[in-house]
C-alpha cells in the first residue's frame, strides 16, 4: 500500500511539474534592439532594407578590437544603442573613437528622451557616464519655468516624442521632423554646452527645445548622437521622416557598409556562463530534478530486480574442454578448419564404403587433408536416408570454403552431425 501511495505522489508532481513548465503563460517576449529581433525594438526592418538597397550589412557580436573594426578604405556607418546590457569598456571606447577619426561614423541611439520597454531589464546606473566617456557630450534634464523636471509621457501607455529638424543641415529637409515612441515615463534632456567642441545641431525637441540629434565631427569621421533609443526600431522607422534620416545619412557617409553592434545588447558568439547562471529555467530544472530524487528516495522498494549472488563453484570437465576450445579457436585458421572439417568426415565415409569400421576410422589428426578435394556427392545424393536441404547446405559450405571464404563453422559442424545421424 505504502509503496503505491508514493507512487502516486510522485507521478502528480511530476504532473503538475510538466503543466507549470509547458502550459504556464511566460508573457510576450522581450524584443531587444539588434539587428536580428524582428519585435517592436529590434532593427529587422532596417537590416532589410539595407540589404535590399545592395548596402553591405556587418555585425558586431564579439567585443571591439583591432580586427572587428579593421581599417578599410571605405567609409562604414557603426549604429550602437544606449544603455548597453553589456558595457563597453574604456579599451572599446579607446579602438572605436580611434576607427572614428580614420574617416568612419558612429550612430550612437541614446534612450535620453524616450524610455522603450527594454529598459526596465538593464542597468542604467552609469547611463549618462557612458554616454558621456563615448561621445565626450554631457547631458542634463531640462526644467520648466516653475523649476520642475520635466516629464513626459506614462507607464504602460505609447507616447510619442518628436524631435524637429534643422533645415540648414543636409541630413535634414524641410519641415522635417522624427519621432520616437517611449513606453514609460521619461524626462526630457539637453547637452550641455561645451566652448572647445564642435557640435552641429541637427535636430532639437520639438515641443520643449533642446538639441536631441548633434552632429560632432571627430578628426576625418563624425559622431551623431540621437536623443532617442526607439527612433529606427522596427515600430518607430516609419514613422514621420525617421526613414529620409537613416538614408541621407547613409548616402551622405557611407561607402563600404553599416555595422549594427548587436553585442552590446546581449546578442553575441561568446557563451556567457553567467547569463545561464541567471536564467530562471535553470533553477526549476534544478528544483524538478532535486524534487524527484527526494521522491525516489522516500520509497524503500527496490525498482530493480534484486541482485543475484552467484554461488562461486570449482571449474569441471565441460569448463575445461570449453576453454581449451577457445583457445585452439584463436589459433585455428577458420578456412582450414573448415575444410579438416569435410576432410575427415569424407575420409569417414570412404573408409565406411570400403568395409571400415566407424570406431577404427582414424582422427582428425591423421586424416589427410586431400581428401577435402574428393566429396563424395554422387553416393550420398543416392542415399535416400541423406535430407536433400542439409546436403544442399552442405555442397555450398564446400564451395565457400574451396573458393577460399570463411563459413560459419558452428552451423558447419551441426549439419555435419545432422549428416552423420542421418546417413
């Protein structure tokens, strides 16, 4: 009884283990922005309009250094999105400031004045540093006139920030303006001023007016620093002149090709143990596992078949022969085995035609080995005793054996003995 009931026990937790794994809603996916999500943040529509447009398309998924941003005589665009979930350390930033000035652009898509969902996963503590060590531009939250911060939009609810362009710059057209979708409340922020940097306005916001796009040429190469994490996602891109934006500046400073830094957002070649470490699923495999062993342990049945002792006994006359058997067998060639086999059996017959006793015929070591080529088919197809099917069988072996292949000596042996009753 105690048994079943365990039983029991265990087969409805592994039960309800299965629907909680299998049936349990996980929420939509998270949609991070890299070029390979296809959900509202990623940069799908974009990587696919690039490459129907001939632009060649790279990414970065292993950390900057001298041979992923290598020199080339092309001018290449490199987009990367602001906060990073994983940071860019100071030797990135040294590298990719140094493959700027070579005559290369940076995009740097900072989530300032929009707040897209994924940034509720990352860590912003060091946002504004980073920003500031990458593109050498501070930011700070503007206030109104009451010297409030101000914010904008709502948790949970779209709102859409618009940025008006500049008609001087020739990014920009006229009236054009771009938007940008934040998914929780946000502040709005503004550069501060900097005497000893060049910095073009291209873009400012649109209802409270700070810069939100500065263009900062560095040394042969610029940096373009956009106030919007979302502005060139796959929800935002058609909206107002996002698009006009992303191609003038394509058609304006690239020649070899656009990189997206997907390994900045988590998408790379190197196995992170420490995202496995981190991954929930982890831990109910864990806990599911640990849940059945103290299951298995709590009942004292044995599941297997109990053990049999074998009873130790001394060797006899039949383990003798058995292994002397083998023994010989390592040593025997199987082909002239095979034909001392017929030879001494076809030796027995001839000596029995010729009025030879049966227990007088010599053994198998004085029998010639010649007589192999003399079978004695015609007598023994004459006797009616003789099964046609084994003599059959037996004319095959003898075939094999004569062409030099090996037969299989144990059935050989018994139709050699079913031969011989029968004979």
């Amino acid at each position: 009884m105690k048994d079943r009931v365990v039983t029991a026990v265990g087969a409805l937790l592994a039960l309800l283990a299965c629907v909680a794994l299998l049936l349990r809603d996980p929420g939509p996916p998270a949609s991070w922005p890299t070029s390979a999500d296809r959900g509202p943040n990623g940069y799908a529509a974009l990587h696919d309009w690039l490459d129907a447009t001939d632009i060649a398309v790279e990414f970065l998924r292993d950390a900057i250094d001298d041979e992923s941003l290598a020199l080339q005589p092309d001018r290449r665009l490199l987009i990367t999105t602001m906060p990073h979930r994983t940071p860019m350390t100071q030797a990135e930033r040294r590298r990719l400031r140094a493959w700027v000035g070579d005559g290369n652009t940076l995009l740097v898509m900072a989530a300032l004045n929009d707040s897209p969902d994924w940034i509720a996963k990352v860590d912003t503590s060091t946002f504004l540093d980073d920003v500031s060590n990458l593109t050498r531009v501070r930011f700070e939250p503007v206030f109104d006139e009451a010297g409030d911060e101000v914010v904008v939009g709502g948790s949970g609810n779209e709102t859409s920030i618009v940025l008006k362009g500049f008609d001087a710059h020739p990014l920009t057209g006229t009236g054009d303006t771009f938007e940008g979708v934040s998914d929780d409340v946000t502040s709005i922020w503004g550069a501060l001023p900097d005497p000893l940097q060049l910095r073009l306005p291209v873009a400012t916001e649109a209802q409270f007016g700070p810069g939100a796009i500065l263009h900062l040429p560095r040394g042969n190469g610029q940096i373009f620093v956009v106030g919007l994490g979302s502005m060139l996602t796959n929800r935002a891109i058609g909206r107002a002149d996002n698009r006009h934006f992303i191609a003038n500046l394509v058609r304006q400073y690239v020649d070899g090709g656009v990189i997206f830094d997907d390994f900045h957002q988590g998408l790379s070649t190197i196995y992170d143990a420490a995202a496995l470490v981190r991954d929930p699923r982890l831990h109910v495999t864990i806990l599911f596992v640990l849940a059945a062993w103290f299951v298995y342990m709590v009942g004292t049945w044995n599941r297997l078949a109990p053990v049999r002792e074998e009873q130790a006994t001394e060797p006899g006359q039949l383990d003798f022969v058995r292994a002397v058997g083998r023994f010989l067998a390592r040593k025997l060639d199987p082909v002239e085995s095979g034909r001392m086999m017929f030879a001494t059996r076809f030796a027995e017959i001839a000596g029995e035609s010729a009025g030879t006793d049966a227990g007088t015929s010599p053994g198998p070591g004085a029998v010639d080995p010649a007589w192999f080529e003399r079978p004695p088919w015609p007598r023994l197809e004459a006797n009616p005793l003789v099964d046609p099917a084994v003599l059959d069988a037996l004319k095959a072996d003898h075939a094999r054996l004569a062409a030099g292949n090996k037969v299989d000596l144990r059935q050989l042996h018994n139709r050699l003995r079913e031969f011989e009753r029968r004979q």
